[in-house]
C-alpha cells in the first residue's frame, strides 16, 4: 500500500470513505423503506380484521386470505387460498390479539402475515403474503446496490482527477528539483498560481533554496579565499628552505631563513585558528564559556597584555566568555597597534541596556566606502594581500560578538562591541577611557 502512488492511495482512501457513507446511506434508504411497508402492510390487516369481525364475511383475493377460528382452534370458516392449512398454534390465539408470520404454504408466495383478533367468542383473522414486499425490498437491494456502485465508480474517478491535479504542481517542483544542481544556481522551484498550502511550500521552498545558494557561495569564496591566504606563506616557506638547503650558507644566512620560515609558521597557525572560529561561527558550534565579567578587570587584563597600566573603570558588567571577549578586544588593538596612528585607547561606555568596548587611536582610520565591508572575511582597506594579515581580524570580532548576541561597529578610527549589559546601564556611568599604546605609523587600518 505505502508503494503506491500518492494519488493512488488519495484515491483508494476517498473511496474507501465514500463506500462507507454509500452504504450507510443504502442501508437507512433500505430501513426505513422497509419500515414502511411493514407499517403499510399492518395498517391494511387491522383494518380487514376489524371488518371482518363487525360482518363475519370471510373473503380473499389474490394474495389475501381471511379465517374465522373457534376459541379451540377449529377452523369455522375461511378463504379458499387457505383451506385445510393450519396457520395458527394455540399459543399464537392464546396471545391476541396479535400480528403473527407464518413461513408460508404452497398456494401462497412467500410467508403470510396475519392479523389475530378475538371477537365475541371466536377468533378473526386476516393475513396476507409477503411475497410482494419482499420482491419490492430485493428490487430497492438491487437498485441501491447498483447506484451506489455506479456512484462509487464515479467517485473514485472524480477524486482521482482531483487528486492529479491538485498533485500536478508537486510532480512539477518535484522534477525541477532534481534537475537543480550547482552548476546551475539560480533555478527555482515552480510556484502554483493557487496561493493555497502548495504555493507555500514552493515558495518556502525556494526561500531555503536562497539561502543554500547563499551560503554555498559563502563556502565558496571562503575555501578559495583561504586557498589564497595559505598558498603565499607555504610558497615562502618552501622558498626559505630551498635556501636553507644550498650548500654554501653561512650560519648567520641559516639562521636568517630559519627564523623567516618560523614567522611563516607561526602565520600559518594564525591562520588555521581563525579559521576554525570562522568555521565554528558557521556551524553555530563556537563554544563560549560564559560568565559573570566586571569590565574594568576585562580591560585591565587585556591592556597589561599590550604592556600598560589599566585605569578605574567604573563598576559595569557583563554576561560572556572572557577568553573570547579578550581574543576580540585584542585583535582589535592589535589592528589598531599596528596600522593607526598616534594614541591607542580602550574604553568602555555605558548605554541603554548595553555596554560597548571601544578601541580609538588618533589616526584617519577606515575609508567611509569600506566601512560597511569591514567585518567581512578577507576584506582589506587597500584591497592588497600582503604578508601583514589575511583580513580575518575584524570578521573574527564580529564572530565573537554575535555570537554574545551583540554586534561589531566601525566608524573612522573608532571601532567597538556591542555587548548586552548585565546589569541596569542607566545608572552607571561611563568608564574613563585606558591607554593602552601609541603608534607613529601612519600605515591604513586594516
């Protein structure tokens, strides 16, 4: 059964169902018809018996018969259909008056209804074949049970047109989807005109559709993105060695490849853990271990990484992973460290239900056009792909904080979190800003 076709199976089920109303139907039909030929054929026989007992006539026609019987039985007169028959037992006249069925003698078709009524010492009584009724209640079985079979074929058919039809649009976006690849983006699923349940589901359909092709495209550009970034320090790796291994170099040349190849290393190492943040942000697995954090002991922590003193800053707190928290707030000083100018500062500012952690340096910081791109993977502000960074700083921040369920900003030389605060930020104030380091060069942030 579950092998079939799905119209197939709509089919049998509407069939099925409306076998069982037919039926139901039939069988009401066939009661109550039934019923009222008993009721017919009871009100004709009281009427006769009360005729004969007020005139004693004893007649019968066709199928119509009629008795007079003394109280012992003995027949006193009756029609010519039932003379010499013994209809009746002493119990059935013990019991009048009352309808008794007999099961019928050879003059008569069928069996023999008859009416039993006392009257002035004898016994009236008036019966007839039910023979006719019966021929009627076999023709109505025959009728019915023709109609309902033709009306049962013709629902079958009717719902199996129906069901076709209304799965016309399924078989569509069915073939359309097996002819969808990745070789050919951008084809959609067939939405029916209908904008019933079937138009909802090609369009949702065709919504997760956007989203795979959008995210297949992401996976896409990130591998060949990552192929790039990994190809230039592995080909200067290679190169340092292939120098390392000519004869003829002095130790101090030795050295010199051996200390270059140890930076490409540990630029690949880099690399491959912010990759997998990346990867991790992607699969939604980026493991936090969250925490209750004061801010002024975040930022004090990661300042003295960078070799300074951290000031008072004031009494906010935070919900979140410290460790990832001081990986953001360090590339982003290291960006800045690296790439602003002047004087580095790390500050933290209290807003409506939030807490944002600022990096600022004195510098002209991100061109206005490459603001709204700068959290995006591999993005540079000089478009370059130099050896200083593969453009996964910034993404990375803006990973973490997402993943806090707060944001990343950039505005000039001005770049933040923005964290859900823990506790009520509108009576806090403001922390007084950190100086973390100063920078003369005047190199693009990145």
């Amino acid at each position: 059964m579950s092998r079939l076709p799905l119209r197939l199976r709509l089919t049998l089920a509407f069939g099925l169902a409306m076998a069982v109303v037919l039926a139901a139907t039939g069988l009401v039909v066939y009661g109550i018809f039934r019923s009222d030929l008993n009721q017919t054929i009871d009100n004709s026989l009281r009427a006769r018996a009360s005729e004969l007992a007020s005139s004693r006539a004893v007649t019968g026609t066709g199928e119509d018969f009629a008795l007079v019987l003394g109280t012992n039985g003995a027949v006193l007169a009756s029609s010519p259909q039932v003379r010499g028959e013994r209809l009746l037992t002493p119990s059935d006249i013990a019991r009048a008056p009352a309808f008794v069925e007999h099961p019928g003698i050879p003059r008569l078709d069928g069996r023999l209804r008859m009416r039993v009524l006392p009257v002035g010492g004898v016994v009236v009584v008036a019966g007839t074949s039910l023979g006719e009724r019966d021929d009627s209640l076999r023709t109505l079985a025959l009728l019915l049970a023709g109609g309902m079979a033709v009306a049962l074929l013709l629902a079958c058919l009717a719902g199996y047109g129906v069901a076709t039809g209304a799965l016309r649009p399924v078989e569509a976006m069915r073939r359309r989807a097996a002819a969808i690849s990745g070789a050919r983006a951008g084809e959609r699923l067939p939405v029916p005109e209908s904008a019933d349940e079937l138009a909802r589901l090609g369009e949702t359909l065709n919504e997760m559709l956007d989203r795979l092709e959008a995210a297949l495209a992401r996976e896409r550009t990130f591998v060949a993105d990552a192929s790039h970034e990994l190809r230039s320090p592995l080909a200067v790796l290679r190169t340092e060695i292939d120098l390392a291994l000519r004869r003829g170099r002095s130790p101090e040349e030795l050295r010199a490849a051996l200390e270059s190849a140890g930076e490409e290393t540990d630029r690949l190492v880099r690399l491959a853990e912010d990759l997998l943040v990346i990867a991790r942000a992607d699969d939604g697995r980026l493991p936090l271990r969250a925490e209750d954090i004061e801010v002024a002991d975040l930022l004090s922590t990661v300042a003295a990484r960078f070799g300074v003193q951290a000031e008072e800053a004031g009494s906010l707190r935070i919900h979140a992973d410290r460790a990832r928290l001081e990986q953001a707030l360090g590339n982003l000083l290291d960006n800045a460290k690296r790439h602003g100018r002047g004087e580095v500062r790390l500050s933290a500012i209290a807003r409506a239900g939030v807490v944002e952690l600022h990096v600022t340096d004195e510098g002209e910081g991100l061109p206005p056009e490459f603001a709204p791109v700068a959290f995006q993977r591999f993005t540079r502000a000089d478009g370059a792909r130099s050896r200083g960074g593969a453009g996964l700083g910034l993404a990375i921040v803006a990973t973490i904080a997402a993943s806090h369920g707060g944001s990343a900003h950039a505005e000039g030389a001005d770049v933040w979190i923005q964290l859900p605060a823990l506790n009520d930020t509108s009576t806090l104030r403001s922390s007084p800003p950190l100086t973390v380091c100063s920078s003369t060069v005047p190199t693009p942030r990145r």
